[in-house]
C-alpha cells in the first residue's frame, strides 16, 4: 500500500456519557470482558454500550459539555 492508496478521514462528533473510575474495573463488551484501571473511564456509547478508556486518550478525544444527576442519567 502507497500513500496514494490512503484516504483521510475525521471522526464523527458523538456525545458520550463517561465516569472517571477510581478503582479497578471489569465490563462486559462485543469483543469480551476489558479491564480498566484506576483513573480510567467507563464510556457508554450512543447504542448503551460500554467501554474502558485510558485517561491520556479520553483527554484526547472528549471535552466536558455537562454533568448530570443520577436521575437525569
């Protein structure tokens, strides 16, 4: 593959619901159970699903819009 046979593409912006884990984590995905670690965060995605990110690629990606109540969530 050459650089001409790439093609360049952003991310489509999302919002997300993420919470800053303090402890170490399990959750369950498609791809089978992940681990996150302390200071990693639990994303839940636009379809429910959930994710660990490390922190240096949430700060990265994500910007903070709001934090809501547990009722509101």
């Amino acid at each position: 593959m050459t650089e001409s046979d790439l093609s360049f593409y952003k991310s489509i912006s999302i919002t997300i619901k993420a919470k800053r884990m303090f402890e170490a984590f399990e959750v369950k995905t498609l791809e089978g159970t992940m681990k996150g670690n302390v200071g990693d965060w639990l994303i839940t995605g636009t379809e429910g699903e959930q994710y660990p990110c490390k922190d240096i690629v949430f700060k990265k990606k994500y910007k903070f819009l709001r934090q809501v109540k547990q009722d509101d969530a």
